[in-house]
C-alpha cells in the first residue's frame, strides 16, 4: 500500500496510511479513506466521501459529495459518481453481524450514476451506462444503456 507523493490530501481529510492512492489524486475536505481501498490516479473525491478497505477505485474515477464506497465495491476507470449517489453490499444488513464476505458490486468503465442512486449490492452496471439520479438499481444494467426510476428500468433510445 502507497500514497502517493503526486496526490493532494486535504488537511481535514483522513487517510489512512495502509491505504493506496495513485499519482494525482485528489481528496478533499472531511473524506475518509481506509485502510485496505485502493485508489487509482487522478481521481477526485469531493468533500465528505468514503472509500472502505476492500473498495477499489480505477484511475479517473469523480466522486462527488456524500457518496460512501463499501467494501466490495469496484468502479472502473472513468466512472463519475454524482452527489449522495449511494452503494450498499449486504442484501440483508443486521448490526455487528457480518457476511463471510460482502457482495461484489462492479461499474464498468465510463459509466456514470446520477445524483441519489441507490445500487444494490450484488450488481454489474456495463460500460458507458447510465443511472438517472435517484433511480434504485436493483438488477445489472447492460453496458450503454440509460435507466431511471424505482425500480430502475430501461430507457429506449430515441
């Protein structure tokens, strides 16, 4: 695990030193990253964001304000995560008890998610796909397609 020397930390950001964050980064005010997240290069975590042990970040990769990245959680290189868009990684969540292990949750690469999404855990979201904000994801998006709403469903192309 690496820092960095090229990343931008904000001095009221928490990072923790077992974590690996690439070349041009940037984490601003208030963010958490934990031990154990892997974060690619020039990335951008607006002010109060998490990353957890266990979540992977490729390079490029914009999240912006309030969005939380959990354990089991991969988001490929150039994928824009818009405000308070949030993931989850256990279908069935009870206090101080844990899964073996979390749901694996994949955004392939260029795909972006609107403000207030919720993906559920478990889910694949193709490449260069598109979540409207505040759609509940709840089964895989094919790659290049939009959806909106709750459940989110499919937008047909004009």
């Amino acid at each position: 695990m690496a820092i960095s020397n090229d990343a931008q930390i904000h001095p009221s950001a928490h990072v923790h030193r077992d974590a690996t964050i690439g070349p041009g980064t940037a984490v601003w005010q208030n963010s958490v990253v934990l031990a154990g997240a892997v974060i690619g290069a020039n990335c951008n975590l607006n002010a109060h964001t998490m990353v957890e042990g266990g979540a992977t970040l490729g390079d490029r990769v914009t999240i912006k304000s309030g969005v939380y990245v959990w354990a089991g959680v991969t988001l490929e290189d150039d994928v824009f995560c818009g405000p308070n868009a949030t993931f989850t990684n256990d279908l069935r969540p009870r206090s101080k008890i844990y899964p073996d292990r979390f749901l694996e949750t994949v955004v392939e690469r260029g795909a972006s998610i609107g403000a207030g999404a919720v993906i559920l855990p478990g889910i694949t979201i193709g490449e260069e796909a598109l979540i409207g904000a505040g759609a509940v994801v709840t089964r895989a998006v094919p790659a290049g397609e939009t959806w909106v709403g709750n459940p989110a469903r499919r937008v047909a192309p004009r």
